[in-house]
C-alpha cells in the first residue's frame, strides 16, 4: 500500500489521500515525503490534473514531522538543508495556479498544518477531535517547514507568537475565528463536499496565497509597524526572563518571525530554516527529544509494565476518602467512563467530593469543553456513599484517607471484606512504605501503591509503588488502569519517599540549608529558578507547608531509630523547626518564609533576622549546582538502591512530578550532560564543603571510571 494514495475523478479533481502503512498516525518520514513531493511535480505539470484536495484516511491528518530523523541531524548545515528541503514542495503547492484544498481531521500539528497553510483553502472536520497547532517548541525546536512565516502572515504576529512559543493546540471553533482555517464540516464526506463545491467556485481563477499578492500586508502589521516593533522591543527580554534563558527556542522563534516580518516569503522561509538549525543542535533540544519525545514514547508503550498479562480495563471502581485527592481521583476516573463509588466517613464528606467534579464540570461547561449533557452523564457516574457495601463489584479500590498507618489500616481491612478475591487494592500515600501498609491486607500480593499528585486533574503522572509482596499481576493490573485514565505511569520499587517525594525533597531541603548558613534568600530564589525549576525553593515549601515536611522528618526519623539506626539531621531540619515555632508554616497559614496575601507572595523581612546574611556571599553559580546536583545524585542512588527501575521512569518523573528543569531531560540526563567524570568531581568538591548529601552515588563513580552514561532515549527504544 502506497503512503498517499492518488485518484484522479472526472473534472480532473486529483484526491490525495496520506495513509502510512504501519504507522498509527501520519507522520513525515521519507516514506510520505517524497510522494508529497511528486505530488507537486504531478500538479504542476499534469494538464489533467485542475484540482487537488489533501486528506487523511487515517484519524489525524497528519502529527507531525519524523522525529527519527530530526533526531539524526547532527551540523547545523544538514540541518538547515534538511528543511529547506522540506518545505520546497509545500511552496510548489502554493505555486501551481491550481487550487489546493487540505481536508483536516484530528490532530493536524507541526509538518501537518505548515503543509495545510500552504493549501489554499483548509476544511476541518469539526467533529471534537481536531487540534491544530505548532507545537515544536516542546521539543527546543522551532517550526521549520514555514510555520514561523506562514502563520504570522495569517493570524498575525502577536497571535502566531503566542501559539507557536506555547506550543498551543487549537480547536476547530477557535482556528475559524483566528483565520487559520476557512470552513468547518461535521463529517469527512461533508468536507469533501465543500472541498470539491469550493474547487468549482473558482472556474478558471488562479488561486494565490495572500503573501503572494503584491499588496500583500500582514494582519496587525509587518516588522517595520509601529504596533509590531514595540512588541518586538519587549518580547525577547520577556521571553527570557520567563525562561531564564534556558530555551533558546523562544528567541530563536521571534527572530525568525522578525526578521520574516521584513522580506518576502521565499526569503523568510530561508531565515527560518537558519533558525531552525539553531535549535536543532541545542543541548537543550536534545535533552528534550530524548526524554519527552523518546523516553516518554517508551514508557506510554508499556517499557514498565510486566509482559505476559492480558491488558485490563476497570469497570468499577471505589475510591475511598473523598478529600481533595479521593475527590481528583474520581473526576478524573469518571472523565474516562469509569463507575466510580466514592466513599467517604459521612454522605455529607462523599457529597462534597462529588461537588469538586460537578465545579470542575462547570468550568468546562462554560469554556464550551463540554455540553451540560456530558457534564451530567460524568456525574451520574459518581455514586457518593458512607457504605462500605457499595465497594462489591469494584475491581479496583484506591484509599485517599488521612496520612496515617493505623486509619489506613482500617479503611483496608474493612474494604477487604466486601471486595472479590480478585480485586487490587491501592493506597494513594505519599510517605508511608506500602510494604508496611499491605501488613494490614490479607491479601499483600494484591497491594499496590498509587501515587497520585496534586492537583490530580492536572498532573499527568502517577507512580506506581511495588512493595515487597505486590505480584506482577497487580502491577500489570494498575499500570494499565493508570493508562485507561490517561495519565503517564512510573514503576518504582518501595522506600521511603518512593522516589518523587525523596528526590523533590532534596531541592527544597538545599535551598533552605542555604538560608540557613547566610545566603540572601532572594539569591536562592533566583537561582532556583534560573536553574529551570518551575517555583523557587523556598516558596514551594511554603506551598507544601512546613508542618508537613516536619511531619514526614519526624515520622522517618521515629521508624528509623525503631529499627535501630541512626538519624543524620539535614542542615535544613533547625531551620524548618525555628519558623515553625514561630507558626510561620506556610501558605495556608498566610506566613512562612514569605508572607502570602491575595495580592501574592512577599519574602518574610524577618528572614534577614532570623538567618543573618553571612559576610561572603557565594556565586549564583554555586546556588545552582547545589540544589540541581543534589537532586540528581539522589536520582542516581535510587537508582542504585533498586528504587527505580529504569533510566525513562527516573528522567520522566522528574519532569512530570516534580518540574525539574525539562530543558535538562530529566534528574539522570542531567549527568549525562554534565558528563559523568564532571559531575563526580564537583560532587566531590561540594561533599568537602558542604556534607556527605554531596558525595557521589557509588554508582556514578563507577559508570565514570568505566566511561558510561545513562542510556538516552532514541529511535531503537521500543
Ligand atoms: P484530605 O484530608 O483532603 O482527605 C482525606 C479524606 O479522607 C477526608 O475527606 C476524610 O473524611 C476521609 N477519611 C478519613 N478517614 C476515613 C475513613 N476511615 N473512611 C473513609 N474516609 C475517611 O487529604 P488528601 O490531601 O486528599 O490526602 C489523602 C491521601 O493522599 C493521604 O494519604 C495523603 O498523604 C495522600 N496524598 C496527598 C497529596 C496532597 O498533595 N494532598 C498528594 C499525594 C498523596
């Protein structure tokens, strides 16, 4: 079967149909790259052919450009080559004098929809499933085939900045309004239809782009506009200060568009494939590629999931506490079809956790993400209750309840008795060992953690928690409910912390060491965030609360010396228990090392008192390496411990769990980045300085010795 296949109908309308072979989506490779191209060929130099129409047989249009291959480029050179290349045709198309008609249906991103710009008329098949957008930016890249010139001669260049520096992916409704498409039809046959009634419209006129036509002016001006020219005043120092710099995409994306904005379109093109090639060889870029394009790809392909087992759907589902995280939970299970019980101590708790699905609901209601009529179907399937009895039939049941072992105990026991022999059960904990847990459960081997974060409806990751006991059934059986719910699963094995919460606790537990020896707690912040941490560490303690991270050291520090081991203090502890005894505990008390108000966050002036300013202050740099190095060292001993399984789940959860820097590639490429030998020495020189937190793992002293990295991710992985 051919990538695109052509026929010819009568009226010489030429339908051009991408349907890879193998492949789930359309995405361009070789294999339909070089039929598109013939294409272009054939459309000019055919005399039969008046018309042509661009479609997909498959459910996107097309999602994107091969990363396999952007992944390949390694110059500068090649890869401007690569895009020019590229994007020839697409110009072709435009050129032919012959009308081009893109039909888009589902995801038409990235190559997809710089292809459907160059056609000169594009129908959506407006049937809730269309997205249209320019998302490389996700990838440290920048859109290459045209999308940097195209779409700001379209939409404007505010707006086109916008989508393409948010990587935003529209709808069909909003991408009419904007003049990004032409027209909506409910179904593919209807959008033909229009195709073709548009075609003949046109009789014997020699279609043109907008660009193409000698009075040609972009909407809201070019780069020479006074409008324009003042947003490009601010632009790039605004988009550095919200990236620190770290993504060399977004200034290379404003370049691109600027310098667009002052030449003609086929000299604008070439401008932005130099850019284009600029990102391709960042670090940044790379990182970026092989951990949330590669290793992400492998980990949603199940890398961690045990072979062999039936994949499992759930039906039934109970949910038991219907707190803020029990309360997500359901939203988020009931999103997906699921029947959820929600259980909570009393109707009044279980009824308030059904209310934050029906407010969430509302939202979408009101924003046009959903009908009334959907909202109220989701809700029907969340049944509140204080009956344990309602559990039977459930083949999953998570517990959210309070933070304590002998609560948890309870609630498990209780929900044993009611449960068929079959069904696993979960615990929703993020501190307590789950092998610990499951010693109230008859049945441990069906006993799983399920490490939902918060807020559950709006982070992408769960990580699984293994105990000692739990089979690799059970394992097989969550993994696969975590999927069904649209979130990205991590596999990791027992220990305190799990590896989320341990590693994070590491970045937040430096920042303060460091208020705590004198370091100016602006500076830390700054750095923090220069560093490419989504919130400095200081104010994420603050949101976390310091009683909770009392709470959690004085819970390890209890179960520790009941095992007969020693407790090492962290130079953060006397800090953490000077502010809490002046009840500054956080956010939710309104002071904590900030003061917090609805205006927003102010630093505590009483800080300066409390932790006087040492006389010497050490660079930002310093700061930096401090509180990333920490973190990634703690990676690589969960490594080593067996905490974590694999190299994707370390980098993944990072990145979707805690926000470490994305721009890194995760906690372990870090490492990779740094280079091995480099990290352990300034591992080592920080360890002299500052504590044995620094010493490198074993592991990295090893794998450094030997001259090995962390594998990367890349197109041999599954
Ligand atoms: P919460 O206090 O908001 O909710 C707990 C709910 O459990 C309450 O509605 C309470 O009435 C109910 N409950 C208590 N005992 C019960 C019992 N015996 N039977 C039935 N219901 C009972 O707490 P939360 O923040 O939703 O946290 C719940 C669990 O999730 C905890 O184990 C917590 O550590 C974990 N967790 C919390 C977060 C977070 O950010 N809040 C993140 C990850 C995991």
């Amino acid at each position: 079967m051919d990538a695109l296949q052509c026929k010819l109908e009568d009226g010489g309308v030429l339908i051009a149909t991408m349907d890879l072979p193998g492949h789930a989506m359309n995405v361009l490779n070789d294999e339909l790259a070089l039929p598109l191209a013939e294409l272009a060929t054939r459309l000019e130099s055919d005399a039969e052919v008046k018309a042509l129409i661009l479609r997909s047989a498959k459910p996107d249009f097309l999602a994107g450009a091969d990363v396999d291959r952007l992944h390949a480029l390694t110059t500068a050179q090649e890869a401007f080559e690569e895009s020019m290349r590229f994007k020839a045709f697409i110009r072709r198309l435009e050129r032919c004098g012959k009308p081009v008609v893109a039909v888009l249906n589902g995801r038409c991103l990235g190559g997809g929809l710089e292809i459907a710009m160059g056609c000169h008329w594009r129908i959506v098949v407006n049937d809730g499933k269309a997205r249209l957008g320019l998302p490389e930016v996700k990838l440290g890249l920048l859109p290459g085939g045209g999308g940097t010139q195209r779409l700001p001669r379209l939409v404007g260049m505010q707006q086109a900045l916008q989508w393409m520096m948010e990587g935003t992916e529209l709808r069909a409704e909003p991408a009419l309004a904007a003049g990004l498409v032409h027209e909506l039809a409910a179904d593919a046959e209807e959008a033909l239809f229009k195709a073709r009634a548009w075609i003949a419209q046109q009789g014997s006129k020699k279609p043109q782009q907008p660009w193409d036509a000698p009075k040609f002016r972009y909407p809201g001006g070019d780069s020479r506009s006074p409008a324009v020219a003042q947003l490009m005043s601010v632009a790039p120092s605004m988009a550095s200060s919200k990236s620190w710099g770290n993504y060399p995409a977004l200034t290379h994306i404003l370049s691109s568009v600027f310098e667009g904005g002052l030449t003609d379109i086929d000299r604008a093109l070439a401008i932005e494939s130099r850019y284009f090639a600029a990102c391709v060889t960042t670090p940044a870029s790379r990182n970026l590629i092989s951990t949330l394009w590669y290793q992400l790809n492998a980990l949603k392909k199940g890398a961690s999931r045990p072979a062999g087992y039936e994949p499992g759907r759930i039906r039934k589902l109970g949910v038991i506490g219907a707190g803020m995280m029990g309360a997500g939970i359901a939203h988020e299970a009931a999103a997906k079809g699921i029947s959820v019980v929600l259980l909570d101590q009393s109707m009044e708790a279980a009824e308030r956790g059904k209310q934050h699905s029906r407010w969430l609901l509302d939202k979408d209601v009101k924003n046009g993400r959903r009908t009334s009529e959907q909202r109220e179907a989701q809700l029907a399937l969340i049944t509140p209750c204080n009956d344990y009895r309602y559990l039977d039939g459930c083949e999953l049941v998570i517990e959210a309840v309070f933070e304590d072992r002998a609560v948890k105990a309870v609630v498990t026991k209780t929900a044993e008795a009611v449960l068929t022999p079959d069904a696993v059960f979960a615990s929703n904990t993020s501190t307590l060992p789950i092998t610990g847990l499951a010693e109230a459960s008859l049945r441990p081997e069906q006993f799983i953690g399920l490490h939902f974060f918060s807020p559950v409806e709006r982070m992408p990751l769960v990580e699984i928690i293994c105990g000692q006991l739990t089979s690799e059934a059970t394992l097989a059986r969550a993994f696969d409910f975590v999927q069904q719910i649209g979130k990205t699963p991590i596999v990791v094995n027992d220990a305190r912390g799990f590896y989320t919460s341990r590693v994070f606790a590491t970045y937040v537990m430096e920042g303060i060491a460091l208020l705590a020896e004198g370091v100016h707690p602006r500076a830390i912040e700054v750095a923090g965030q220069q560093a490419g941490m989504p919130m400095p560490p200081l104010a994420l303690q603050d949101e976390v609360s310091l009683s909770l991270a009392l709470h959690v050291l004085d819970q390890a520090r209890s179960d520790l010396e009941a095992a007969g081991q020693a407790w090492r203090e962290h130079p953060a502890e006397g800090a953490l228990r000077r502010m809490a005894e002046l009840g500054r505990i956080g956010k939710k008390a309104g002071m904590g090392f900030y003061d917090w108000s609805d205006e927003g966050r102010q630093l505590w002036p009483g800080l300066a008192e409390l932790f006087p300013l040492a006389a010497e202050q050490p660079p930002q740099a310093e700061l930096i390496d401090r509180m990333m190095l920490v973190q990634a060292n703690e990676a690589a001993r969960c490594l080593e411990e067996g905490v974590l399984r694999s190299v994707a789940d370390a980098n993944i959860g990072s990145i979707l769990g805690w926000g470490f820097a994305p721009f890194q590639g995760g906690a372990l490429q870090f490492i990779n980045a740094m280079g091995l030998p480099a990290f352990v020495t300034r591992c080592r020189e920080l360890s002299a300085r500052h504590g044995e937190r620094f010493d490198p793992a074993p592991l990295l002293v090893r794998m450094a010795e030997r001259g090995e990295r962390f594998e990367e991710g890349g197109p041999s992985r599954p």
